[in-house]
C-alpha cells in the first residue's frame, strides 16, 4: 500500500487533529520501516531555550532562531539534530534520511560527535528536544483516520526563519483543497 509514508515527507497536522502535542503541526518523518515504526520531528515548536544552554559546543552551527525545538512529546530529555550538508559527501557525524529526493541532504547528526567533524560541512543545523513515534501501523491508522496530510517536504523546510507560518504555507503550496485548510481559523468558533 503506497500512502505516502516514507521518511523526508511531511505530516501535516489536520483541523480535526485536536491533541494539543500535535495541533497545527509540521512533522517531518526521519524514519520510517513498515516493521519497526516511525520517527519524526516537529518542525514549528520553537522554544525559549536558547541551544547554547543546552548543547554549548553545537550552538555556533545552529541556524536561527538559535533555540531548541520542541521535537514531539517523547524522550523530551533527549537531543536530535537535523542538518542540511550541500554536496555529495556524507560526513562523519551526519546520516542522510534516505527518503524523499527533495531532502535527500538532510540527515541526523550525531550529537555525541565533536562539533568540528561537521563544522565545514554544515549549512543549516537545527537542534530538537524529543521526538515523534508510532509503533507499527500506528500512523498509517491516524492518517486514515484523517488526522495527517501526507505531502512532500521541501529542503528549507526543517530551517525556515519563521516556523509559526509552516503550517498554513506547507498547506497552501500544495494548492486545491489543502490550500483552502490553510485558511482554516484558530479557533472556529469565533468565526
């Protein structure tokens, strides 16, 4: 069954999706294996928490805003980088995402790796705390349930300078119906 559901594509969280972890979302999947689940990270949830308090020896690399993202709701006690390396190399200290080909240099980095390994390497680094998770067949059944819009990621994505407007312009590019969604109220009541 192709849904979609491959890492370097996006999850674009519903107006029906109400749980406030995921509300107007942008998740982009970093892994996804039909028997083991699947991993992604939230791309608009910026933080207060500068990365400098945090990781002091990656915040020279972090591209702004210079503060941890708010990954997903597990393991918030944990680190994950994601990293933009332009060319054809795959440095040490970084794993592309082996997805979509429109992200195919964005990758994790190894954060116990020294900083300087990747250093000359790195366009774009952005730091996440937590993370997203399914189990097995446990996002395919959201999706159908219509919690998720699958569509494609773009390489600026995971990087943008303004994270709090992903979720209404990831919506409108796709145009048709889901950029329509776009438009959809914060809170419809008051409309």
């Amino acid at each position: 069954m192709d849904d979609g559901i491959i890492a370097g594509r996006l999850l674009v969280a519903t107006p029906r999706l109400a749980d406030p972890n995921f509300r107007r979302s942008v998740v982009l999947l970093v892994e996804h294996e039909e028997e083991g689940g699947t991993l992604g990270v939230v791309l608009n949830r910026p933080t207060e928490v500068p990365v400098e308090q945090v990781l002091p020896p990656w915040s020279e690399l972090v591209t702004g805003p210079s503060v941890v993202f708010q990954g997903g709701p597990v393991a918030l006690d944990s680190a994950l980088a994601l990293a933009h390396v332009p060319g054809t190399d795959e440095p040490l200290g970084w794993r592309a995402l082996n997805g979509s080909p429109a992200v195919a240099r964005i990758g994790l980095v190894d954060l116990d790796a020294p900083p300087e390994l990747l250093a000359t390497e790195v366009a774009k680094l952005r730091v996440f705390a937590g993370y997203a998770g399914w189990g097995v067949g446990q996002l395919r059944s959201e999706v159908e349930d219509g919690a998720w819009y699958v569509v494609p990621a773009e390489s600026d994505d995971a990087f943008r300078d303004d994270p709090g407007r992903l979720w209404q312009d990831v919506l409108r590019r796709q145009g048709g119906d889901l950029a329509f969604v776009a438009t959809f109220p914060e809170d419809p009541s008051l409309n």
